[in-house]
C-alpha cells in the first residue's frame, strides 16, 4: 500500500485499514505519525520519490522481504489496534 501524504493529523485509518488486510505500507514521515515505532518491516518511511521507488523495488522484487512485510502487518495491527487492546485502554481510561 503506497501512502504518500504530506499533510494529515493523527492515525491514518487507510494504513491501519492496509495492515489490518496484510498489506505492507510505504508512506512519508507524516503517514506515521501517532504510530507506535515498532512497525518492523511492515511500514516503511520514505521521504523523496527515490526512497518510494526503492522500497516499492525491494518489496516486490524480493519475495523474503514481502513475506517479512505482510506477516508483520498483521501482527503490529493486532498488538495495537485489535478490539482486545481498544477494551483494554478504555477499561483502564474509565477506572481512572
């Protein structure tokens, strides 16, 4: 999923929305703001035309690096965005 967004605030639902299907992102420093950092090779920031087409080159013309990248999609979406984390956070924001 390539995210090339200049401007923006907060968590960016259509990169959640990708990993969540297992789909590595490629997106500027902007795309990962408010992203806990421990994205792994699921997400990858690129900040100049080369460095997208780079990472798109490496993704889809190396077969271990995407199989990295989707595996790790999934889980980085599940350890912080899955409905147990959301209950989790909101329990402890009410028993505050």
């Amino acid at each position: 999923f390539i995210a090339p967004l200049l401007s923006g605030s907060g968590i960016k639902l259509k990169i959640i929305n990708a990993l969540a299907h297992g789909l590595p992102v490629i997106t500027t420093p902007v795309g990962v703001e408010g992203f806990p950092d421990d994205w792994g090779p699921s997400i990858r920031v690129a900040s100049t035309p080369q460095e997208f087409v780079r990472n798109i080159q490496e993704l889809c013309g190396n077969s271990s690096a995407w199989k990295e990248a989707t595996s790790g999609a999934k889980e980085y979406v599940k350890r912080h965005f899955s409905a147990s984390v959301f209950a989790k956070w909101a329990k402890n924001v009410v028993s505050q």
